[in-house]
C-alpha cells in the first residue's frame, strides 16, 4: 500500500502548480515549499529555518540551525549551512581572490600599487588590541561575547570558519605562505635599512674621504639578503607558529603582559637563546655551513648585515621554545624583532667605541671581532644585543689589531648560489671520505676544523696567520659593468618588492616563474661581477625571458609607468650581449685559425 500510496502522490493533479514567473525564470535559490522571495532586498525565507532575519538593504544576516539559506539582492550571496551564528555584512563582503596576473592587473586593489590584497583583509579585521589578548590578559571587542578557557578569549572574527582564540587567529593571520613574522617585519624596515646606509656613506665620506665597501662585494650582500627571504613566499613562518603552537597547548603559567618585569625577562632571555644559537653555530659544521654565508664577506658594511643564510631560519626557531612555556607570544615577538633589528646598526666601521656601554651592549667593535679572520678574533663575541653572556662564558674578546673580515678560507666568488651551496659540498665530500661511522657523524656534528685525532673545535694553529697584506677577492670588472649591475640589480629590487605585496593574489604558478626569474638574475649578477666568459649566454637568456613573461603579463612592476622602459631596456640588453657573444665567437675563431 505505501509503494501505491507514493506513486499516488507522485501524480501531476497532487502537485502544487506552477507560478507564470517560476516558470519562466526559474525558482530561487532556496525554492523549497513555502519558499518566496521578496522585493529588491533579496530576503529569502527558507523552510525548516528556526529563525532567519534580514535587514534591508544593509545585508545584515542571521540564520540559526538552518539547513540552507540564501540571501541575494545587493548584499550578495550568502550560504550558511548549520551555522550557531552567522553575521555578514552586505556590501562589505570580500571578493575572491584574483588567481591570475591578467585579472590582478585588470582590477583595481589587486595587484595594483597601492591597493591592498585579499589576503590583507583578515589581518584587518584585527582587533588593535589582539596582542594584548594574545597575551591573556584582555577581552578582545566583537560582536558576540566570548568565553575563556585558560585565559584566552573565544572569538567570532570575520575570515575564520569557526571561533577561535585569538593565538589560533594570530597564527592563521600572520603565518600564511608569504607571511613570514621575521620576513614581514623585514620589509617593513626597509626604510630604516636604506636611511641607516645613506647616514653610513655620508659619515664615512666625511672621516675617510670613501664610500664604505665595494659595489660588487654589496650587490653580493643584498642579493644573498633577497634569497634568504625567497622561502618565506612560499612556505608558513617557523618561529611564530611553533611558539605559539609550545604557548597555547603545553605552557605551565603565564606571565603576566602588562608588567615591565615580564619585559625585562623576555629581553634577556631572548638575548641568551640567542646567544646560544649563534654559538652552537660556530661550533657545529652542519650549522656553520649555513652561517657562514653571513661571514664569507671580505667587507664590513650594513650592506654585510644583510647577508643572510637560506637555511639558517630553520634551525634557530628551536632555541626559542623554552620561552613559550611562560611568556606570552605578543611581548615574545616584540623582543625577537628588536634583537634583530639591533644587530642591523652594528655592522659598520665608521663607530669606534662607545665608552661605557662596551661593557653591557653589543657595539660595533666587538662585533668587528666577530666578524674577523684574525687568530685572536675566532669564535669570540656571539652576543646579539648584550656583550654580558660572552663576558659571564669566556667567549668575549676586545678589538686589538686590524681587524681582517671573511672566513680563514675564502670562498672567493659573488654568486649567491655558490656562497650558499659550497658550504654543504664541502662537508657531503668530507663525509664520504672520512673512514668510520662515528668519524663520519663527528665531521657533522663537529666543529669546522675537526679532523681525525683533533680536538672538538680542531687546532689553533691551523687558522692562517694574517700578514696585513691579504688582498680581497675583486677582479677587475669595465665601469660600465658596474653600472649595468647597479642598475639591473635595481630592477629586482623592484620586482621582489612588487612580489612580496601581491603574493596573496597570485597563483602558485606565478609565485614561482617570479622566484624563478629573481634567482636567474641573481645568479647572472654574481658571474657578470666576476667577469665570468659564460656570463653573456645567462644575460641574454635572462633578457629574452624578461622581454617573453613579460608580455605574458607574469611580471609586473610597482611603477605601472615604467613598463615601456623596462620592455626597451631589456631588448636594448639583449641586443647588446647578442653582439658580445658574436665577438667572442669571431675571436676564438680567429685565435684556432
């Protein structure tokens, strides 16, 4: 009876008709029975919905237990499904990200100078007193109340899928791919980087009657800067998100935010893991091999500060940790960023002494003895922003003689692949031949200058005497080459710079023909630097896929005025080293001959 009864409610006479207007236009979104909609403001009234109210033309939404409900109109679109709580606001409602170059250029705000990204509007939202919730110590300000587990408050923030706490918030707002913590304040201090060198050239000037350092030696520096900060386009932040992971899941107490002792100890305790690292660093091959990229300088300049390792950032986030079982991540952070940015004003040699901070600070002149070659000048002074811990641990040591900068053995090469690379050659080929297995891991684990029946740290009088003669690596390079690195070099900065402000509206494929693009001139740059005679094919090859992506709408600029200059820089450079090359063939033709 049931099987026959259904069919019998299947007929065409048991269905309700049809409206005229159903029927030509098709029924709304959320047509189930007893579904209608009404007037301009696009309010849908949905069956089975417990409670759902719509407000005008302000978009204002509210649906509880509601299966599915639709909103359309001016608003825009709105589906919930099951949600508690859900609040939209009509025309506020953020757009979808643009996914290609030709459409982030077509809109405006999207990949556009001056415009802001999609990605920047959960960060946004932000309440301006996230930190200090961060820190548990205040309710942040929303709509929906909220309440605390273990001092943190539950949240209702516009961009997430569900409450959270404003660490969970922190982390998912600032530690997305391409939003590296350390690297997103890095760009932020750009301004401070570009004054604290035009202050530095100018001093030196006026003492020296000089500009500080060479061009090649900076273009060098800079572009090792621009390739440590590569990764942080691609991959989340580490240091961030681990702490925050140690703090929200396994901290013991809390200290609290708002109290200056809390500061004076995270100053202090930042500074000693600090410390720690930047030993250990110096005392195990594996983790020299990375920073040593920061010591193969033969310069001392701020240009040399910027001079980063690509690797580096994944292993020091590890001394942190103990920290995030009682400090709070918004005064922890605030440290991590000054310890760094302190270290940048130290590398220079146009300050002599500071008097009485010497004995307290970390100043230029210890830090020119960490920087040297000289015997007396090894493995001394690690601190970043105090000298005390190198004073309390035997590891201090005062400016004495000329300082002489670089590694004992010089990699002598500006190809920042090379600097960052040959290290980790060094120790594969050493691992290989080295006979043992605890031999093999000591070559590892070991200090730099371990060797079979050496000490840990191997032999003092192994390091190389300095004479005061030694000459640094510069080859001889035409002026106008140097001109041509200067100003091409110029023309990345404004790329990357453009890379890091649209990566959240660009797609993978783009972020990485970008990347791709910036290491090739990168990579070109330290061979022309070094008058290499394969440097002509990688320029012309480097110039061709410019003019070609280009086109293609994969680069872009901030300055929109410049494209035409660019497009007729390029093919003029193309042109150029196409004759070059033609010479070269001509010649050794002529020599076989």
């Amino acid at each position: 009876r049931s099987k026959k009864f259904q069919a019998l409610l299947k007929a065409p006479r048991f269905q309700a008709p049809t409206a005229p207007w159903v029927r030509k236009h098709g029924r709304p979104r959320c047509a189930a029975p007893g579904a209608g909609a009404h007037g301009r403001s696009g309010a849908v009234r949905c069956a089975r919905a417990e409670r759902c109210g719509v407000a005008g033309r302000s978009g204002a939404v509210r649906c509880a237990r509601a299966e599915r409900s639709g909103v359309a109109g001016r608003s825009g679109a709105v589906r919930c499904a099951r949600a508690e709580r859900s609040g939209v606001a009509g025309r506020s409602l953020p757009r979808p990200a643009v996914r290609t170059p030709a459409a982030a250029a077509a809109r405006p705000g999207h990949g556009q100078p001056g415009g802001r990204p999609a990605g920047h509007l959960a960060r946004a939202a932000a309440p301006r007193s996230l930190l200090r919730a961060v820190a548990g110590r205040e309710r942040l300000p929303h709509g929906g109340g909220g309440a605390r587990l273990r001092g943190q408050a539950f949240l209702n923030i516009p961009g997430l899928s569900s409450p959270c706490r404003p660490v969970q918030y922190l982390a998912q707002t600032l530690a997305k791919p391409g939003i590296s913590f350390t690297g997103h304040t890095s760009v932020k201090s750009i301004p401070f980087f570009i004054t604290f060198i035009g202050l530095e050239f100018a001093v030196s000037w006026v003492q020296k009657r000089k500009l500080p350092g060479r061009i090649n030696d900076g273009i060098s520096s800079l572009s090792l800067g621009i390739l440590s900060r590569l990764p942080d386009v691609l991959f989340r932040s580490v240091d961030l998100i681990s702490y925050i992971y140690i703090w929200d899941k396994y901290r013991l107490f809390e200290l609290p935010w708002d109290s200056p002792w809390t500061w004076y100890l995270t100053l202090l305790g930042v500074d000693f893991a600090y410390y720690c690292f930047h030993r250990i660093s110096h005392e195990v091959n594996i983790l020299w091999a990375a920073h040593q990229v920061h010591h193969s300088s033969e310069d001392y300049n701020l240009f040399t500060a910027l001079r980063q390792s690509i690797l580096q950032k994944y292993t020091s986030w590890i001394f942190n940790l103990p920290m995030a079982l009682f400090i709070p991540p918004s005064v922890f952070a605030v440290h991590l960023q000054f310890n760094l940015l302190y270290q940048f004003w130290i590398h220079t040699e146009v300050i002599t002494s500071l008097g009485p901070l010497e004995w307290i600070l970390n100043t230029p002149s210890h830090h020119r003895v960490h920087h040297g070659r000289n015997p007396y000048c090894i493995d001394k002074n690690y601190g970043g922003t105090l000298i005390i811990w190198d004073r309390i641990f035997g590891t201090f040591e005062a400016e004495d003689a000329k300082v002489v900068y670089g590694l004992t053995h010089p990699v002598n090469s500006f190809n920042p692949i090379m600097l960052q690379l040959r290290p980790l050659a060094h120790i594969w080929n050493t691992f290989w031949a080295t006979p043992g297995f605890c031999s093999k891991l000591s070559v590892i684990f070991k200090g730099p200058g371990w060797g079979p029946g050496k000490p840990r740290l191997g032999l003092p009088e192994e390091i190389p005497v300095i004479t005061g003669k030694e000459v640094p690596f510069n080859p001889s390079v035409p002026a106008y080459l140097n001109c041509y690195a200067v100003v091409h070099f110029a023309v990345i900065v404004d790329f990357y710079t453009e890379l890091l402000a649209t990566v959240t509206v660009l797609s993978q494929g783009t972020i990485l023909l970008r990347i791709g693009f910036i290491i090739l001139s990168l990579t070109s740059f330290g061979l022309l630097l070094e008058n290499r005679s394969k440097a002509g094919i990688l320029e012309i090859t480097r110039c061709l896929v410019f003019i070609g992506v280009y086109k293609l709408g994969y680069l872009r600029s901030q300055f929109s005025s410049l494209g035409y200059a660019y497009e007729v820089l390029f093919s003029l450079c193309a042109a150029f080293w196409g004759i070059q090359i033609m010479k070269q063939i001509t010649s050794s033709k002529d020599k076989h001959h």
